[in-house]
C-alpha cells in the first residue's frame, strides 16, 4: 500500500504558498537606533560622499611628488590631523605631517606613511619609491552621492545600520511589522504551572512559535488554548482573522474525530494544501481566511517547528518584504553514523555538523527522532535532509545538511 499518495511535495508547497504571498506595502518612518532587524520599505540614496573628502589612510607625511629626490631629505612644513586640517602656505621642496583621516593638503600626490620614513637633522628622508595616489582615500571611494545604498527589502542590521549613520541619516521608511495570531487547540494542554490533570500535557508548541516570531520580529497577539470545541474555536479564527495578517494554530489538523480546524477553515476561508510529504510535519495546513493567511501546525512539538523553520519562515519573510532568503545554503557531508529512514517522504532529522580528527565536516544523529523528541533541537546545530525515496543511511554516504539559523541558535 502506497502511505504517500495524495502527499504534496514540499518544492511544492512552498512555490504554491510564496506564489500567492504578496509583501506587505504599509510602512512607517522610524528613528535609526529603532530600524534594528526592519526592512526597509524603498531604496536608500546616499546624501553624500563617503569619505567626503580626500583624506590619509595612513600616519606619515604628504608629499608633492615634484619634491621628492633620492636620497634627499625634506623639512616639515606643517601638521595635518582629523578635524584640524592644514591650511597654512606649503612651501616648495617641503612635506607634511599628517594623520590617518586627516584631509590632505592641497597639491598632495601621495602619503608615505612613517615607517618607510627616516628623521635626519635636515628632515624627512624617505626609504621607499612613492607612487602617485598612495595611501589617499578619495572622495566618494566608499560611497557617491546619489547612489543606492541599499535597495527595498533590505534587513537592516549591524551590517547596515552604521553605513546609514556614517551618512548622516537618522530616520528610515520600514516595512511596518508583520502581525501574527497564535493560539493552541486541544482538551489535553495545560499552561506551564498548572497541574496536569488525567491525559494532559503541558502546552510548549505555542511557546516556541511565540518565540521564533519574536526573533522575526513579528508582532505577535497570543490567544492562548482553545479547547476542543467548534463555536470555541471559530470564535478563535473570527477574532484572529480581524487581528492579523497571518494566523497560526497548533494541533486539530490531523484525522482524529475532534479536530475541526479543517472544516471550519472551509467554512471561513479556504484550505491551499493540508498534507504534505515530508516528516515530520506531514499534517501540515495552509489556507487563505477573508483578512488573514493561515498556517495550522501539527501538534507534535518537533512537527510544530520543523513545519515552521520550513515554511511559515519563507512566508513570513516574503510578507515581511525581505527580499533574501531565510533558509540557508545546504552543504554535502558525510555520515559519521547510521541514520535510519523509510522511503516515501523527505526527510528532516536533527543532527550534529562536527569536524572529525582530519578535519572533515561530518554530520552524526541527535539520536532518537520521534517528533515528541524537542531535545533534539538543544543537543543539534543542523537539519540532516534525506531525499524522499531514500532509505536507511550507512557511516560514510553522502547526505546534505542544513545549519540551523537563529531560531534554534545557530
């Protein structure tokens, strides 16, 4: 019997769910120290010349290349410093002192910094040929005025967020934050700090999606446990609906006779896909309702986050605006241990990216890898990704890795 049919490939799903995603275009005008982790919402234009003038990349002395004869030595007409530039006449057959930043004199051809210098009685002697240009940064070497800094959908981080400020500029158009409601089904979850009661378990997959939208940088609106109840739970997805750009549910989208999520999204809205092939996260559900997209996770916890390191990632990234890609590269390594898999759907197991003695990357398994295992996520730092038709894996195969990013630390 055929366990994968009617599964939708990932490739699949995910072209289908980011072909619909259009990012979002309201924006604000926020403070730099405020910009942190934003995108930015149009293409920033430089006000100006980065460096603003011709200045000394080194410590040493400006010379006009005319003045320079071998051997000979050339007395100091004056000091050059950042912020204190020399102004006075320069005398020919003369040199300057000058500092790194400093902007250079009038007429200067080149620097020579200090240490292919010799002080003499009758002034600098210099130990090395000079060419012209060297050691002087020149107007706009960095950055010219008028130029595209960086374009809309940037993020704007501690790469970027110094060169705006070394122009000068202090307030930056962002995309404003994507707004997300999250809340949990289920009779049996219970709050942390409250006793469990006969069959029920602890909430921790709200826990851990409130936590990786935060490091998005998602507004999040938790609505907490919704029991399993139909009017309870479409009150739940009304009031999400009105709220957010995106809702999230976790839990109720599997087979079982009180999971209702799914015919209560056909009532309100409409279901893209519901079942997909890849483990964990096989029940995983994308849909549209009348304001928001919707995202239902499985309810095992290591499901529940595979799913959306996977695909509520990319779609929070496009609707964000973020024009890169939140997934990284993938990397071909060996085995260092036996992994153990069934064909039939791709696969996601957790592992550990080490050097061995020869200094070779190889990835070993995090050990067990039922999707209630959430430990996997602390003890690994990669995704180990085996091709759906693929079979057990033997020490020493080839696989392909994925390092986790910053939602499991990486």
């Amino acid at each position: 019997m055929d366990f994968t049919a009617g599964l939708m490939p990932l490739d699949t799903a995910l072209t289908q769910m980011l072909d619909r995603i259009s990012p979002l275009q309201d924006h604000e005008t926020l403070p730099l120290v405020r910009c942190f982790g934003r995108i930015a919402a149009r293409d920033i234009v430089s006000p100006l010349n980065v460096p603003g003038f011709d200045n000394s990349a080194m410590d040493g002395y400006a010379v006009r290349l005319a003045d320079i004869q071998t051997g000979l030595a050339l007395p100091v007409a004056g000091k050059a410093f950042a912020g204190q530039p020399f102004n006075g006449e320069w005398p020919a057959g003369s040199c300057i002192r000058i500092m790194t930043g400093a902007p250079v004199p009038a007429g200067c051809d080149a620097v020579v910094m200090q240490e292919e210098t010799e002080q003499t009685d009758d002034g600098v002697r210099f130990t090395a040929s000079v060419k012209a240009g060297q050691n002087i940064r020149r107007t706009g070497e960095d950055i010219t005025l008028g130029a595209t800094v960086f374009s809309a959908g940037q993020k704007l981080t501690v790469a970027e967020l110094p060169v705006l400020a070394s122009l000068g500029i202090a307030d930056i158009d962002v995309i404003r934050r994507v707004r997300v409601a999250v809340f949990s089904t289920g009779d049996e979850l219970q709050l942390p700090g409250q006793p469990l009661q006969e069959g029920q378990i602890y909430d921790t997959n709200r826990l851990a999606v409130h936590l990786m939208l935060e490091q998005l940088g998602c507004e999040v609106v938790n609505l907490g446990i919704i029991p399993d109840d139909p009017e309870k739970l479409r009150a739940a997805f009304i009031e999400a609906d009105k709220c957010a750009d995106v809702v999230i549910s976790s839990g109720g989208v599997s087979v079982g006779e009180a999971d209702y999520t799914k015919t209560i999204l056909e009532e309100l809205g409409e279901i893209g896909f519901w079942k997909l092939a890849i483990k964990p996260g096989k029940p995983f559900a994308f849909g549209k309702l009348d304001h928001s997209w919707f995202c239902g996770l499985p309810g095992n916890p290591v499901s529940a986050a595979l799913t959306f390191y996977q695909l509520v990632q990319p779609l929070l990234a496009k609707l964000s605006g973020n024009n890169a890609s939140p997934l990284p590269q993938r990397l071909r390594v060996r085995a260092a241990t036996r992994l153990k898999k069934s064909p039939g759907r791709l696969d996601f197991q957790r592992g550990i990216l080490a050097r061995n003695a020869d200094g070779e990357l190889e990835v070993s398994t995090t050990g067990h890898q039922g999707s209630h295992i959430f430990s996997s996520f602390s003890q690994g730092n990669c995704f180990i990704v085996l091709e759906r038709e693929r079979g057990h894996v033997e020490a020493g195969e080839w696989v392909e890795v994925e390092t986790f990013n910053h939602l499991f630390g990486g």
